[in-house]
C-alpha cells in the first residue's frame, strides 16, 4: 500500500511539473504575442509617416 501512495504523488508530482510547465509556455507565448503586436502597432504608426512623406522612386 505504501509503495501505491508514493506512485500517486509522483504521478500528482509529474501532473503538476507538466500543468506548470504549460502554464510557463503559454505564458511566454502571451508574451511574444503582446510584443509582436507591439511591433506591428509601430509599423502601422509608422505606415502613414512614410506616405506622407515624399520619396523619389528614381
């Protein structure tokens, strides 16, 4: 019986590391999107400044 309860913590150890770990990655995938959206928010600033300056094709 002792050696069951200590299986169930490790497979509750392993399920905990595992749901810890998936939390880190969507937390750094939050992340990477927030700055990639950051970025693109720059771009688009940056969109009507370059039209509405004058640049010569030749």
């Amino acid at each position: 019986m002792k050696l069951r309860s200590y299986e169930l913590v490790q497979k509750g150890f392993h399920l905990t590391c595992t749901s810890m770990f998936h939390v880190d990655l969507l937390l750094l995938f939050q992340m990477f999107a927030d700055n990639n959206l950051e970025v693109h928010r720059e771009s688009l600033d940056a969109i009507p400044q370059q039209l509405s300056t004058p640049s010569r094709i030749f």
